[in-house]
C-alpha cells in the first residue's frame, strides 16, 4: 500500500484519462458484435474478420508507436494524443456503418490508434514507477481500465434498453476519446527524458529486441493469452445471445448479457488490487502460469453453460467469473515482466512487440470464435478446445523460465 501511496501524480492522471475513455469502449465492446450480425445483417464469419482486421492495421500502429516512443522528436505524449485523435475519427466512420467495408475500414482506423496508444501508456508508466513499482502501478491503470469498461457496459445497456440506438455508443466513444485527449494534452508532460543516442543504436533497436530470446518466447505464450482474451469480447457476447440454452429458449436477452458483462468487469475490477498483492509474492512466470489455469477452467465452465441448460445464467456468471480473474492474473504480471526483460533505451520498442501480441491475437480470435459460431456443429466443443490449449502455455512458460534463470545468472 505505502508504494501506491508514493505514486508519481501524472501516474493517477493517466489513469483518469484511461478510466474516461474506457467508458466510451465500454459502450461497444460487447455490444458491437451483436449490433453489426442481429441488426446491420452481417454473418458472425464477416464481424469476426471486421473486428480481426483492426488487428492488422494495428500492428503497423504498434510498430510505428514503438519507433515514436523511442524517438525524441515525438516521445510517449505526441504518441498518445495522435492515438487519440485516430481512435476518434474511427468512431465517426463506425457510427455511419451500414455495410462490410465500411465496417472494415472503421476497424482498421481504430484498430490503428489503439495499437499507437499501448507502447505509449505503458512506456510512460514504467517511467514513472521503480520495479518494485510496477506490478501495483499495472494494476491501478488496469484497475481504471476495468471501472471504466463497467461503467461504459451498464450505461450501454441502459441506452438499448430505452432506446434500441446502438449507433449512440459509438458517438459516446468518440466523445470519450476526445475527453482522453484533452486530459493528455493539458496534464501529462514528456515522461521520458531522453539522452543522445548514436545512429547506428537507433538503426539496430529493433534488432537488438528480436535477439533476445526470453522476449521472443515470452511473444509466444502471449499470443494464446491474447486470443483467450478476445473470445470473451468478440465471441462470448453472440454466444450467449445465440446458443446458450435457457428458460425461455435460446440465448439470453440484451438486458441480461449487458448484467453478465458489467459483473464480469466489476468483479475484474475488485480483484485486480488483491491480484496484484498476492501475485508479488511469487515471480513473474509463476503468476501467468496461475493465469493460464485459470483460462482453463473457465473455458470448461462456457462448455458446461451451453451444454448442461440447467441454470445455464448462474454457470454464465460463474464463468465470466473465472475469466474475470484469468484476466486480472495476466495483464499486469505480463506487462511488468516485459519491463523487467527490457533495457532502459529500448522500452518503446520492447513494449511495442508485446502490444503486437495483442494485435497477432485479436487477429486470430474474432475469425476463429466467428467460424465456430458459423458451424453450430462444432461450437460447443470449440470451447474445450480452447480450455487444452492451456498445455502448450504452460510448457511454453516453463521453458521461458529456465531462459529468464539463465540470463540473470552472474
């Protein structure tokens, strides 16, 4: 507690500005998939691919984000305003959305200015914080990651409920991306103070970053943490309006779904802090592998949810649930061990490949989990799929431990 206490200021600003325009995310987040399939008349195939295609354009903004951070003449302030003004003309062409390209073309847009926006925050907070820091300074910033998502979920279901107006939500997430700007803008200085650097240092940083091999492993097994983490946003939200059996037949209502998700995000919320505290009394490794079992059972426990249909809304619970503290297990401790491998001078570049993770993962998930929607034959079992998956995680960690141990050794 006394760390959190001893926080830089700007450290509690950025996490204001997060928790602002998470709000706005959450207004779409798991509302998008369902507004573009039931009411624009897209198949779950075509969303999934919409929504994956972001993560294409948001690997080229991960990387030129990298570069911007690292550089002097934009650092991690420039960086983020600019994510922040590409996020909100995003939402202007996804609130106009009638049809697949321009869906498309809103995702690439967003898609874009989220993948410049990662290395920037992160690369920022790890300036402001020591090591020992840094697991609770992740935490609040997910922390307001997570306050935000919920509030933005329960005001998003409030506004369909009243008003069926899903274009409304992209109009609030612009507006609280606009907000983000402004508080950037106004209260976050430069964070990083940077010292001359050689050409040819400049020119082999990326170089550098891929040749270390704890990285390289460690983008493995994040991967698959990442594709875990867009089944819930993309998948999950279809699956329990289309397929989960109920009382009154199949899938739940938009009012339910939207209860779902907001305690999925308020219990991530109330955990994320105690996560953080338990998980520093064990290393790095440890904790994402308590995470990847936690993945585990959750995605047993959806199989269960649509297969049982008895009481399939407290098992739905129970599941986000679990996943709700696979999530609070992962995000800090992953973004603290990339800080702990990277070198002061390479920080944006470090943190821009462990951001392409996100962009390689939230490409490979919203296609996969919308193809098993498409084949009801096999959706139920896509889940225990996922849930054996966890195996090669966890042989993927262990062997990053050993390189870890190795590199530390005098």
């Amino acid at each position: 507690m006394s760390r959190i206490l001893n926080f830089s200021f700007k450290v509690w600003v950025l996490a204001a500005g997060r928790l602002l325009s998470e709000i706005g995310t959450g207004f779409t987040l798991f509302y998008a998939p369902i507004f573009f399939v039931n009411q624009v008349g897209l198949s779950s195939t075509l969303v999934g691919i919409a929504l994956g295609s972001g993560s294409v354009s948001g690997v080229i903004g991960r990387f030129l984000g990298g570069q911007a951070v690292d550089s002097p003449s934009w650092g991690r302030r420039k960086t983020l305003l600019t994510s922040a003004a590409i996020s909100v003309l995003a939402d202007v062409v996804l609130s106009l959305t009638t049809n697949f390209p321009s869906l498309i073309l809103g995702n690439l847009l967003m898609g874009f200015g989220i993948g410049m926006y990662w290395p920037a925050t992160e690369a920022a907070i790890i300036d402001l914080t020591t090591p020992q820091q840094r697991n609770e300074a992740f935490a609040i910033t997910r922390l307001a990651d997570s306050l935000g998502l919920s509030l933005g979920v329960v005001l998003g279901g409030v506004l369909i409920a009243n008003s069926g107006n899903y274009r409304g939500l992209f109009v609030i997430d612009g507006i609280s991306f606009l907000i983000f700007f402004a508080v950037i803008y106004f209260a976050i200085a430069e964070t990083y103070q940077f010292k001359p650097q050689s050409a040819s240092s400049q020119e082999n940083r990326w170089s550098l970053a891929f040749q270390d091999r704890a990285l390289m492993v460690f983008v493995a097994v994040n991967i698959l943490f990442t594709v875990y983490l867009s089944q819930v946003q993309s998948t999950m939200p279809l699956y329990l309006k289309n397929f989960v059996p109920t009382d009154l037949g199949t899938g739940f209502s938009d009012k339910t779904i939207s209860g779902l998700f907001t305690w999925h995000i308020a219990f991530a919320a109330v955990s994320q802090l105690p996560a953080a505290w338990l998980l520093n009394r064990f290393n790095r490794v440890t904790g994402l592998s308590f995470s990847l079992i936690l993945w585990g059972i959750a995605f047993i426990l959806v199989w269960v949810t649509g297969t049982i249909g008895d009481r399939s809304l407290i098992w739905a619970g129970l599941t986000l649930g679990v996943m709700s503290l696979g999530m609070v297990t992962y995000t800090p401790i992953a973004s603290g061990l990339v800080a702990d491998l990277a070198p002061e001078s390479l920080r944006g570049v470090y943190l821009s490949i462990n951001s392409q993770c996100w962009a390689i993962g939230y490409f490979i998930g919203p296609p996969l989990g919308g193809w098993a929607l498409d084949h009801p034959q096999i959706t139920n079992y896509f889940w225990l799929v996922c849930a054996a998956s966890i195996l090669l995680g966890l042989g993927i960690l262990q062997y990053l431990k050993q390189l870890i141990k190795s590199k530390n050794a005098p």
